[in-house]
C-alpha cells in the first residue's frame, strides 16, 4: 500500500501508475466529493467560502476559563508482545526494514507534510488529528492504523497517541497484547474522569495508546458534545509534536465515524483492491466530506506495479 505520488507529465502517462493513482483509476474520487477539477486521489475536500459577515458591534469579553494543569501518564508502561506484532504482519520496533515498513515512511512523509501546512494555516489541535476509516469491515482500517502510529513513533520530532475509536468492536488493545480499562468513552460521558488518566505509555518509545472504554448505545451524541472539544484538546495540550490517530469504525456500519470526522484535520480512508465498491467509497467520502484534507489508501494489492521491493535493498525479505 501506499499514498506515494510519482511525478507525471500531462502529455504522456506514468508506465507504471503508483497504488494511489491505481485507486483514483478504480474510484471517481472527486466525483464522490461532488468536486470539478482532475482526478485526483488526495486532493482535500473543498469548501465553499462563506459570505463575508456585516460587521458587528464590540462586545464585552468573557473571562478565559481555568485551564486545568496537564497531567502526567499516570498508568504504568505497557509492553507490547512483538511475537504476536510479527506474527499479524505489522512493523516490528526496531525489526528488519521490510517493504511494509518503507510503505508507510512513504505514507508518514506525505501526512506529516500535510498537518505541517494545516499548522501553519491555523487549524489548530485538529491539525494534529488523523482518522482512519473505512467505508465497510475488514477493509484494513485496524491494521493501517497501527502501523501508521508504529511508523510514527520513530519520528525524532513527533510522538503518537492511538486511540481506538471504534466503541463497539474495539480490537487495539487486542491487537498490541495489551490490557486497559478505562478510555476515551468513559473520559467523554464523565467529567470527572481525566482523559490523561486513560492513555497507556508503551514500552516502544513515542507511543501512546488511549483505549476505546465503556461501551454505549450513545457514542455519537457523546461525540458530538461540547465536552468533546475539551477531551480532544487535551490530548495535544503541551504537545506540539504529538499526532493523535483515531481508529473508527466502518462509515457505512456505525455513525461516530462521521461525527468524528468533523473535529480532525485530516481523512485517511482505507479501501481494499478488489473489494471496496465505488458506490460504498462514494457514500463513505459524502459522510467525512467536512473534513479538511481527505486521502485514499489502497489496501490490499497483490503486486507493485513499479517492481519496487525496498525490503531486498537492505538485504531482509518481507
């Protein structure tokens, strides 16, 4: 898999089409956006600019709240089973360089460059937001949230928080080998519950996990509070190279994908070769379609099309 862009002509076509540019041959992305313009697989969505709003008398300025001082972990590390990380195929800290691995350094670079320029356009927290969805289960969006937090974490400048978001099937914690309690739900339906006191340290450096938590049939009207501002600001307060990962659920099978799309600054969505269909990624993109920047990862793919193997160059297989 893989969201790298090579450089075309417009007169004569690549020979040999990236993934990505694969997915924008089998998806009319834009079309699914309802966007004029070229294909174009990672183009962020657009927004009509709003009529300039007639200017309004001064008022009074309410007083700031009380930020609250930002807490430390205060759960013990946790260590990741990397025999069970090796054997589900994701990237193993400080494992041989694979073709997975340099995949998604391709990926990292394109997204961290991506919340660069969001930062610098005054996004704000949300710029430090990425959520990985799906249109449908078992198209990949677990397993390229994981690996993209894992790659992630070995960033000099960046740490990594990865939240399971996905209420009711949750399967990080699973995933890594590791066990929590307490997680973002319990943080959002309980103010006296300190999102800091839910997330997990690992025993891989720069990575963080906040599990799912209690279970509702109420996530979205959760998600869609105001507390939710609150929650999520504090998982990047003090942390100016964090990303947080969002793991959700499927969007065409539960509904706080799409609401949670709406407080991140960036729409990773997965979609399987061979099985996404056009008219499920076409209604999963019309549920994120707020979101600033949206792009396409093609899971899945039997073969590389360029012949690459970054794996072989460092002398390990896959």
């Amino acid at each position: 898999m893989t969201m790298h862009d090579p450089i075309r002509s417009p007169d004569k076509p690549s020979a040999t089409p990236s993934l990505i540019e694969r997915a924008a041959d089998m998806y009319d992305f834009r079309k699914g956006l309802n966007q004029p313009g070229p294909q174009l697989p990672d183009a962020p969505a657009a927004k009509t600019p709003a009529p300039a709003a007639p200017a309004a008398a001064p008022v009074a300025a309410r007083p700031a709240a009380p930020v609250r001082p930002r807490a430390a972990f205060t759960l013990p590390v946790a260590a990741i089973d990397r025999d069970q990380m090796r054997e589900r195929a994701f990237i193993v800290p400080d494992g041989p360089v694979t073709s997975i691995s340099e995949e998604f350094r391709i990926i990292k670079r394109r997204l961290l460059a991506s919340i660069q320029a969001e930062a610098n356009a005054g996004l704000g927290p949300a710029a430090q937001r990425i959520l990985i969805c799906s249109a449908q289960p078992n198209e990949g969006k677990t397993y390229s949230a994981i690996n993209l937090a894992l790659s992630i974490a070995t960033e000099q400048d960046h740490d990594v928080l990865l939240v399971d978001a996905d209420f009711a099937k949750p399967s990080i914690l699973s995933s890594l080998g590791i066990e929590g309690q307490r997680g973002l739900m319990d943080a959002l339906a309980d103010p006296d519950v300190a999102v800091e006191d839910c997330i997990i340290p690992t025993d891989i450096r720069g990575l963080s996990v906040l599990p799912a938590g209690r279970q509702t049939n109420t996530d979205s009207e959760y998600l869609a509070s105001a507390r939710t501002l609150e929650v999520l600001a504090r998982l990047t307060e003090g942390h100016p190279g964090r990303i947080v990962i969002f793991d959700s659920p499927p969007l065409l099978a539960a509904s706080p994908a799409a609401t949670l799309a709406q407080h991140v600054g960036h729409a990773l969505l997965v979609v399987r070769a061979d099985v996404t269909s056009e008219r499920a990624l076409k209604d999963a993109l019309g549920l994120i379609s707020d979101c600033n920047q949206i792009q396409l990862l093609l899971n899945g793919v039997k073969f590389s099309p360029s012949g690459r193997s970054f794996g072989s160059y460092y002398g390990y297989g896959e």
